[in-house]
C-alpha cells in the first residue's frame, strides 16, 4: 500500500467511525481500529517468504495483539499461536487453536503451567536447564505428545534498543551458549534426552536488525547440527526462529518485508531450507502494527512558555512505551477535524498530551502538525500490535473499546467490535467495588 492509499483509508476509516459514533466527544472520546484486511495480506506476504519445500508453521506472538477475535481471524489465516503465560494460551485455545499449533514460550514456567501445557500436547521451549530438570519429573508419570526444545541465547548483541534485545551477553533468556562450559552442558542434556528434539532462538525484536536476527538462527542451526553429529542420528528435528521482524514507523510502508529477512536467513542458514528441519516462526509486531492505529479527541490546547499543547485522550494507557521510551518508540501522529476529514493548515509544532495525571504524559513533543483545537482528532499510528489491545491502568481510566474494520471494493466500511469499551462499573467491579 503506497503512502497516499494508507492516508486515505484511514482517513475513510475516521469518518465512517464518527458517523457511527464509534468516536463520539460525548460518550467515545477514544478507540482504537485494526484493518482486517491489512492483517490478512500480512499474513499472505509471510507465508509467500519462505519456500514451498520448507515445513514451516508460523505461529502469531499473541503478546502483540491478545484479544480473541483477532487470534481467531489469525488461525482461519493458517497462523498458530506463540503464547507466554497462562492467560495467553487461554487467550489461544478460546481462539480455536488446535494444541499442537500453540508454542509456550516463558522465562517464568511454574510447574502447573508445564503440566497443563505438556498434558495438552502443546509445545514447549525450556528456557534454562532447571526447568528442563521439571520437565524430566513431570514426564516421568505422564507422556506428553509435547515437541520439547531449549531456548538457546546465541549471544550475538543487542539492537538499537536494548529493552528489547533478548540476545545479548547477560540477557535473562535462553541458555547462553558462549558461557564456559554451557555447550557441553547442552549436549550432554540433548543426549540424555532423546525427547528433546527441537531448539529455540529468538534474538529481539525492534531494533534489532536483519543480520543480528540471522546470526543468531545461524547459530542454532550450527548447534542442532553438533547434537545430530555427538548422537550419530537425526536428533533435533524442527528449528523454532522465533520472530522479531523490525517495523518502520517513520512510514506507511512495510519495511523490511519478510522476503528480505529469508533471503539473510538463506545467506546464513542455508541448511534451514534443505528440508532436513521443520520451522517454526514466532512475528507478531511486523503482522499487526502497521494495520492499526488508536484515535483520540482532542479535549483542551493551551500554550505553555510558548509551546502549544493539545491535550487529548490517547496517553501512556494505551501507549505505555512511547510515553516513557519516547526516543526509541516514536510514532507518527495524523491530525483530524471533527469529521475526522485530514486536517489542513500550516504546521505548528506542538505537544500531543494524554489524559493521564503525571508531566511526561505526551505521545508526541514539538511535533509539527496543523494546529489544534478543542474536537479534533487525533490518529496514532501504526498501533495495531500492542498499545491499546494491551493498555496500561494508569488513574483507572477504562480500557478503550477495539474495532476491527473491513472496507469493500465500492468503499463501504464495516466494522466489528473485537473488544467492547469497557465501562465504569466494569472498572469497579474489576477493582473490588
């Protein structure tokens, strides 16, 4: 979708909304809209990347967008589901997955969540060898139909944000493979298990790029393929890559695509794409962020020691991240009249404040954009993975309501609602009143 198109459509989006009052300045001042379509053409073009002669199950991050129908729409698109927490396999099994399309993956697995998981058949990747000593005495009254795997931490780097980097020489996941002694370790647990048949790694996710991603899935190749060679046999059967995929929020367009991220993963890994090994792949912001985005009225502008401030309803409850990481998780904002027709006019750099009671409240600063005023709107983009499906509680404001939008070829927009808004006395009774 050119830059031109994505602006118009949703722009298209905002005025169906207002005039379903699914954004009212009365009794919607704020909600948030996942294109469908967009979805569905992200899950084609990843599953075009990679090669016919390759068994590959691409599995959805549920931690990116967790509301039900949306891992619905996933799996009718052929996608499993990558879960980190009870709630989330919940989350996956309501959905309609099936067991052993459905990856548990937790630094934090307590031993009834290992139990349920490996009594469902649903697999799972050990995160460090005292887990793996919990899996041997869960199995040992029970068979499981479980793939079991390790996550190895291939100690490649981090990325440009290191919050999310999940491969660097001290992160808390995987088993550091460069550590003395670790290697042996590791081959040693693989041989004594003969169960233990696949290996996980996952290097990061934003800002890490495309040759950090595969390096490190270069790296677990090498150490399945040291297993296979100490066993004398075809002991690790299936590589999970995890996901990670980088988004480019500076734009509309969807870079870098998965078919660059395969061709890195073939420049590196060639042996993934023999045949010899099943994939998994774990996305989950490069399949939804970009097909998203939360809008917001805006309530109040004021100017403060000559800087204008619009004060609106979109803050750090649906975009924790770029609230408090503003330099790493920037977003792009779109301006709106009333109707929720493009604003025009001169830009004005000014501040975009959320509703939440603490000064670093601000989604954008010194942002040029038309100016302003009390009943417009305001569009964050690019916020269809995370932000609003997960909000924050800050001050107990109610979690927004959550459309999904399909739009037919004569341009009319239909809307279903994927979670309703939640209501006051909902809030209460979630906090005991």
């Amino acid at each position: 979708m050119t830059r031109p198109q994505a602006a118009e459509r949703r722009e298209l989006v905002l005025r169906a909304a207002v005039r379903a009052r699914l954004l009212d300045p009365e009794d919607a001042l704020l909600a948030a809209f996942v294109d469908l379509d967009a979805v569905a053409a992200n899950v084609a073009a990843l599953h075009r990347a990679f090669p016919d002669g390759v068994d590959v199950l691409h599995t959805f991050a549920a931690k990116a967008n967790c509301l039900v129908p949306v891992l619905e729409r996933l799996r009718g698109h052929g996608m499993g589901c990558e879960v980190a927490s009870p709630g989330e396999l919940a989350q996956a099994l309501a959905a309609g997955f099936a067991p052993d399309r459905i990856v548990l993956d937790s630094p934090a697995k307590t031993r009834r969540e290992l139990r349920h998981a490996l009594d469902l058949g649903v697999a799972v990747n050990a995160d460090n060898l005292q887990e793996l000593s919990r899996i041997d005495a869960l199995l040992d009254d029970r068979g499981s139909r479980s793939r079991i795997g390790v996550r190895l931490n291939p100690q490649v780097g981090s990325g440009s944000i290191g919050a999310t980097s999940t491969a660097t020489a001290t992160s808390k996941f995987g088993i550091p493979l460069a550590d003395p002694g670790n290697a042996e370790l590791l081959l040693r647990a693989y041989r004594d298990r003969p169960w233990l048949t696949w290996v996980h790694v996952h290097v990061g996710s934003q800002g890490c790029t495309l040759d950090l991603m595969a390096e490190g899935v270069a790296r677990a190749v090498a150490f399945a393929e040291q297993v296979d060679s100490a066993a004398g046999r075809r002991q690790v059967v299936g590589i999970d890559i995890g996901g990670g995929l980088p988004v480019d929020f500076t734009g509309d367009t969807a870079d870098p695509g998965f078919d660059a991220y395969v061709d890195r993963l073939r420049a590196r890994a060639p042996v993934l794409f023999d045949g010899g090994y099943r994939v998994i792949t774990e996305f989950g912001r490069a399949l939804l962020a970009k097909s998203g985005f939360t809008a917001a009225f805006v309530e109040y502008t004021k100017t403060s020691g000559g800087r204008r401030i619009a004060v609106t309803h979109a803050g750090a409850q649906v975009a924790a991240r770029t609230v408090f990481m503003p330099d790493a998780w920037p977003l792009r904002i779109s301006a709106h009249g009333p109707t929720g027709a493009a604003k025009e006019g001169e830009p004005t750099v000014q501040d975009v404040a959320g509703p939440c009671c603490f000064s670093g409240d601000l989604v954008a600063r010194a942002r040029p954009l038309p100016l302003l005023e009390p009943g417009d709107i305001v569009a964050l983009l690019d916020t269809g993975a995370y932000y609003a499906t997960t909000p924050f509680g800050y001050n107990s404001l109610p979690e927004p309501a959550v459309h999904g939008v399909t739009v037919g070829a004569d341009g009319t927009v239909r809307f279903e609602v994927l979670r309703p808004a939640q209501t006051v006395e909902d809030l209460l009774a979630r906090t005991g009143g």
